[in-house]
C-alpha cells in the first residue's frame, strides 16, 4: 500500500504542477481513471481543460490523440476509413484517432449528435464495429471530453445516452488569486506539459486499477450506495434517476477515492466526495434552489 500511495502522491504532483490550485478536480480526475471512467470536464473556455487532458496522458505515459470536435465532424474522422489500395487491388483499413489509450475529445459537444455517436460503442464496449468487422480498442483505453457550457453559441446538447458513458463530471472554474498571479508570471502550460516526465506507465497505471478492486467495501456501505441511488429515482424534485451503471460507477469511483486517501476500506466519506461529479450530469432536477446532489446527500443517513 505504501508503494502504492507513492505513485499516486507523484502522479497528482506532476499534474498540480500544470494546473495549480485545482488539486480536488484532479484528484476526480485520478479517481475516475483509475476506476475505469471516462472523463467529462464542462467549462468555459481558457480555464485549462485541454491543458489537463495533455497533463494526464503524459504523465502516466499513455499514448495520445486529440480530435477537435466541429460542426462538420463526420464518424469516419473519429473511427477511421477504409480505403482502396491500387496495388493490392483491395480495400486497406486507415484507423482513426480513437485508436489511441487516451482520446481527448475536444469541445465534443460542438459536433452534431451523429458525429457524437462515433464514441458510443467506443466507450462502453472498448471496441469498434466498421464493415461489420469488430476491432478492439488499446488497453487501457479513456475518453477525456471537454465542453463549452451548452449557453454558448453552436453547442449541440449531449443525450441522456453518451452523458451515461462519462463516469465522472468535473468543473475546473477560474483559478484563485495566488494560483492566476503564478500563471501570470510563471512557465507558458504548453512547454511545461512538454517538458513533463513520464511518472507512470500503462501497465503500473493497470496495476493501480486493480488496486482499486482489491478495497474493501462492507455490507452496510453497500446498504448507503443502494439507498442513495434509490432515492434518485424516486425522488419528487428529479425526472429520472440512476441507472445501475450508474450505481456500480460510483461504487467504482468511491473504491477509487478510498485507494487515493491511503485507505484500505470504503467509508461514507469515500463515496460522498465522488458524488457529485458521478451524478450531477445524470439527474436533472424539475426545479430551482438547492442542487440535487445536495438535497440527495441530505435525505439519505449515513449508516
């Protein structure tokens, strides 16, 4: 477990070098891959999102694409084309971007929702079908979303389905004075992400996740995760509630807080601090005032 702590305190150094003062949004973003998850991060734009996206995939070694999500986009520039090749006479596979162990797609919810879908299957089934053929996808394999606040001009709405496939949520906002005066003065992001070293590689970053199934979680936590995912659905306030992907998502995702924090067990804790950025993006509530997340935390006791 030591060892295990060290990797991990390195990982979220290097990254905190990169994007400072935002060391709980990283810690989500630790979380949600080491319990398997797809990334989505919403903002505005110029707060940093591609910036950790690139921060990640270096720092633990993985290989890297980034498809810039447009208008135009078509589901061939994501999953790749086949081709006819004139001197074999035959038609040749091109693979595309998300043939990669971290896909960031970038601005994704600026593409139409036909463009959007080339990630479906990709995300849950770790696979392509094209030509009626299956291919797999490299192992590990993360999508890193980032997206523009859905007010802004030439945005298409995620669907309920592609928002179920991203584990986790996360908001980076503006940063703090003492962090804005250091990127003021400091190194521009882009040559320190350049410059970052390999802290991890796929196969410890394997290992990590495998940790994460090895944290116990007792019977009585279980109890606490079932009633908070049936409250949301039943709930007055919420249109639907979570789906059991979703539940087992934030069972994986407090398992992973837990290895994160140096601890062996989950505990309530665990789960509270990843609940937000599990469910948020799932529930939608029918009116104003307190959050959703806040009121569900609130109606259900902790054992």
């Amino acid at each position: 477990m030591n060892m295990v702590r060290t990797e991990i305190e390195a990982i979220l150094a290097q990254i905190n070098r990169v994007i400072l003062g935002k060391d709980a949004q990283i810690r989500l973003c630790l979380a949600c891959m080491l319990a398997r998850g797809h990334l989505l991060i919403e903002d505005i734009p110029g707060v940093g999102k591609t910036t950790l996206a690139h921060a990640i995939a270096k720092t633990l070694g993985l290989s890297f694409q980034r498809v810039q999500f447009t208008s135009d986009l078509l589901p061939a520039d994501v999953l790749g084309v086949s081709i006819f090749d004139r001197e074999t006479g035959k038609f040749r596979f091109q693979r595309g971007p998300i043939f990669a162990q971290l896909v960031l797609a970038d601005e994704i919810n600026r593409a139409s929702p036909k463009a959007q879908s080339a990630l479906l299957e990709a995300m849950e089934e770790h696979q392509v079908t094209l030509d009626g053929q299956s291919m797999a996808l490299p192992e590990p394999f993360f999508v890193i979303a980032t997206q523009n606040p859905q007010d802004q001009v030439g945005t298409f709405p995620l669907p309920e389905s592609q928002l179920d496939r991203f584990l986790m949520r996360v908001h980076l906002g503006y940063p703090a004075v003492a962090a804005e005066r250091e990127l003021l003065s400091g190194v521009d992001r882009r040559e320190l992400v350049n410059s970052l070293s390999t802290v991890a590689d796929a196969a410890s970053l394997q290992r990590l996740q495998q940790a994460v199934l090895d944290i116990h979680v007792a019977p009585a936590l279980l109890d606490y995760v079932q009633a908070l995912v049936a409250h949301t659905r039943h709930a007055p306030g919420l249109n639907a509630g979570l789906s059991p992907r979703a539940a087992i998502g934030l069972l994986r995702a407090a398992r992973a807080w837990a290895l994160i924090t140096g601890r062996d067990a989950v505990i309530p804790e665990h789960v509270q601090a990843v609940f937000g950025a599990v469910v948020e993006h799932r529930v939608r509530q029918k009116d104003s005032g307190p959050t959703a997340v806040t009121r569900l935390l609130e109606a259900v006791p902790i054992p």
